[in-house]
C-alpha cells in the first residue's frame, strides 16, 4: 500500500497511466478480462439475480416495491434535524 502511494503522490502512477493509453490499454484490457473470467463473477451473477433491487439504474424504487406516487404541484416542506429551520424542497 505504501509503494502504491508514493507512485501516486510521486506521478509514477499518472504517467503510467497516460502511457498505457497511449498504447491501447494492453495491461488494463488483460487485467478486465481476467476480472471477468474469475468465478467470483458466477457467483455475483446469481446473487444479484435473486435481489432485483440490487440492479441500480435498470429498475425504478418504485417498480420494484409496487409504491405508487402522484406529483404534486404544492411545495413540500421538510423540518431540518440540523438547524432547526424549515426547507423547501
């Protein structure tokens, strides 16, 4: 973790990184695709199949716990716990 840092704070890191860009990210393509060959991947595939709220972005809140919700035109106002004074929302 230590080395990682120093390449951070140092810019070994960065121009590594502009590097393998510059060549078509060879290294970063191996790596994501050993990623992606891992049995991990299996095993994350099933359980994010058995929790439908899981799938952020594919699914609305809504959809998946049947709430249902009208818009309202009115202004909603909430008590702030912080200060004490009253937002809108």
């Amino acid at each position: 973790m230590k080395q990682i840092l120093t390449e951070i704070q140092d810019g070994t890191f960065a121009a590594e990184w502009i590097l393998e860009n510059e060549i078509g990210r060879p290294r970063y393509r191996e790596l994501r695709d050993a990623g992606k060959k891992h049995p991990i991947e299996d095993i994350g595939k099933k359980l994010r199949a058995m929790m439908p709220f899981v799938s952020a972005g594919k699914q609305k809140v809504s959809e998946v716990s049947g709430e249902t919700r009208t818009k309202c035109s009115s202004v909603s106002r909430h008590r702030s716990r912080e200060n004490g004074r009253t937002a809108e929302r």
